[in-house]
C-alpha cells in the first residue's frame, strides 16, 4: 500500500468515527460534545428533516438543545455510510434509521422513521469538524421488504 | 478593499451564477448544461427531494434526464440565496419556491412547492463544479402569511 493510499484510508477512518459520534452525542443528549463536533463557525450549516437551514454554530448549538430537551429517548441504526475524502474536504452519506420515543410513549409503542443524511467535514489540524449537515425524509414509493 | 476581500467578492459572484445557472439547465431541461454543471467524479451527490443520495456523475446525470423527460415545465423562484466561500470550496444554501405542470394540467392549475437546497461546489480551474446537491421539502408548521 502506499503511503498516500494509507493516509486516505486513516482518513476515511478518522471521519466515519467522527460521524459516529455526532448521532452518538445526539442519543446521550450531550450538547457539550454535540457543539466540539461541529465546526466553530459563522457559516456552519445545518437543516434538520423538514426544516429551513440554519447557518452559524451558535444557532445550531440552540437547535440541538431544544432538540434534545424535547426528545427524550432517541436512537439511531446508521445505514449505508459512505464516507469520501477529497483532500481536506469530506462528505458523509448515511440513511438514518430512527427509533424514538417522548413522554407520553409506553415501553410498547416507539415510533420509527427513515431519512438521510448528507454530511460535510472540514479537515482542522488533527481533527476533522463537522461543516455541513442536511437530513432529510424518505419518501417511499415502493416497499421492498417482504 | 484589499486583494483578498475583491477575490472573496469575485467568488462568491461566480459562485452564485453557477447556482443560478443550475435551476435555469433544469428549467430548460438542457441536459448538457447539468451534465457540464457537475463535477465529473464518482463522488458526485445528489439528494433529490424524498428520495435516497444518488452518488457519482453518471448515476446522477441519468437522474436528471428522467426528470427532465416527466417535468414538462418547471420554474423556479430562488429566495434566501446564502454563498459562503471557504478557499476552494463554497455552500450554497437557497430556498426553491417552484412552479410546475405536467401533461394533465390545465393553464389555470400549476402546482407550487417549496423546498431547500444545500449546495456544495469546488473551484476546479477557473470555474466552480457542483460536488454535492441536498434538496429537501419544507414542512411548514406555521403560517407566516398574512
């Protein structure tokens, strides 16, 4: 292997990793490591499934605490994640598979619920930062499951 | 103004001429001016409104010929155009205040909707080439109309 080929493939790695936490800190409810993830940045860029964009780290941070605040129980089942590196520029597919639940749940009745991700991470120094992420609902036209 | 800010300025022009130039190829159904919109990569993404990302040039350019084929007409009404450049890759993030008819429509019967759009585009000689599209549909919760 090369040492070029190497360095992507650590690369790849390294931001897949970084994509696990971001849906990781959003099942514990960790706002703290929700804001390190993102990228400290007036042109950060964020539109959650159904909504208008919201542009800058402190309006995100504000989303994702009101987010977490009124969704007590969240889980995700990351499926087809696809990661591609492009020198200091990464982009992130996945289909968020959702299991969530609020207060007036009962253990029986969890709600589930299909959208996609695309997500967007700027290389800084030995880190890579969340820059850009846009989800949102799949809207099924034929049913493949049997 | 120093040199910086003029090329920051000159950027963000062009930037928001190739997003322009991008509805207006859809609106024409001018396959040819998508195709050369696009960054020719396999990494290419695209998120069509409801539907799964589409990666690669030629999965997406297919992509877009089909729509073309089954939208007979399509106009779209850009609001909220943000361009953010960040050395030589920039975001776009628009509001798609759309207009469109099929076959089935009368004259006096278009149907509008409203979708938002991040776009990612990378500077690739003297120009900029679409890298990711992410359009979603805006669930309003509220009616801000008078």
């Amino acid at each position: 292997m090369t040492e070029r080929a190497r360095q992507v493939e650590q690369d790849v790695a390294a931001v897949e990793e970084v994509n696990a936490e971001f849906y990781a800190a959003f099942e514990r409810g960790d706002i703290d490591a929700m804001t390190r993830i993102w990228l400290d940045d007036p042109e950060t860029l964020c539109t959650h499934p159904g909504a208008e964009p919201l542009r800058g780290a402190s309006s995100i941070t504000r989303s994702w605490a009101l987010i977490m605040a009124n969704v007590p129980y969240i889980q995700f089942f990351l499926t087809d994640v696809r990661v591609s590196v492009h020198e200091d520029v990464a982009s992130v597919t996945c289909t968020e598979n959702v299991l969530t639940a609020d207060e007036r749940t009962d253990e029986s009745s969890f709600a589930g619920g299909r959208a996609v991700a695309t997500n967007v991470f700027v290389r800084t120094g030995d880190t890579w930062r969340l820059w850009i992420h846009h989800a949102s609902p799949v809207i099924s036209v034929e049913h493949h499951e049997d």
